[in-house]
C-alpha cells in the first residue's frame, strides 16, 4: 500500500501545481467529453461622451455558453436601461460565438428581479450565501 497523499491549503500554489490541476481536469474533460473545451474571455464595455466607462460585463466563452462573470453599471446610470443594453450586446456576442446560451449569478441584494425581466431562467438558489443572503443562477437559452 502507498503512503497517504500529503495535502495542503494554498493560497497562491506554485506555477508548475496549477498547470498540473488545470492540465489534469482538462485530460480528464476531453476524455469523458471528446472535444477540447474552448475558452475566451471578452468584455462588454459603456462609455460616456468622455470616454469614462459608466458599465461593462465580463464574459467568459465555454462549453457552448457565454457566461457572464460580472454586469455593473455605475449608480448614476441605473434605471436607465444600460443594464440591459449591456446584457443585450453579451447575449449578441453569444449568438455571434455560436454559443446555446447565457449563464450567470446574482445575490439578492443585487438584481435577481432584473435578470428575469430580461428572460432569464432561475435554475438555482442557495440561502444564507452570503448569510442573511440567497444566491441565484440563472440561464436563458438562445
């Protein structure tokens, strides 16, 4: 019998102990999957006449969805409909990308109620994270 695996909590592991995980799940994906799971970030950006940004998303491509990683749109710019110009344009990059559909997270002290004005499908929640709290997710398909 082998001796027990040493394991440990990081903070920040070494380059080489990444690469070994991500390389790991990525062998044991194409394996089970069949294909190479492409990847890619991009970035959905508002700006005013000045050229200061007043909101912006950040996506990530993969497994045939675009998820959406952050949305933000500056106070003074809320309830003003960029919001949804903002998700608009991700859900046009995800068409563009060939992508099935959109996926994404929100808190309820964010915009839950926003995402399913928008057409947004809650598949998940979980309570008390973070405590007092519920956590969404969310998909809408394209």
């Amino acid at each position: 019998m082998t001796d027990a695996p040493r394991i440990t909590v990081e903070e920040s592991p070494d380059p080489a102990a990444r690469a070994a995980v991500r390389d790991g799940l990525a062998a044991a994906n194409l394996a089970a999957h069949g294909r190479r799971v492409p990847r890619g970030e991009r970035w959905v950006v508002a700006r005013d006449a000045a050229g200061e940004v007043t909101g912006g998303a950040k996506c990530a491509l993969g497994w045939g969805w675009l998820y959406v990683d952050w949305l933000w749109v500056a106070e003074a710019m809320r309830g003003q409909g960029l919001g949804a110009l903002l998700l608009a344009e991700a859900e046009a990059l995800a068409r563009r990308e060939g992508c099935v559909g959109v996926h994404l997270h929100t808190i309820s002290f964010q915009a839950p109620g926003f995402y399913r004005r928008q057409g947004y499908e809650e598949v998940a929640r979980l309570a008390d994270m973070p405590p007092g709290a519920t956590h969404f997710w969310f998909t809408k398909r394209l």
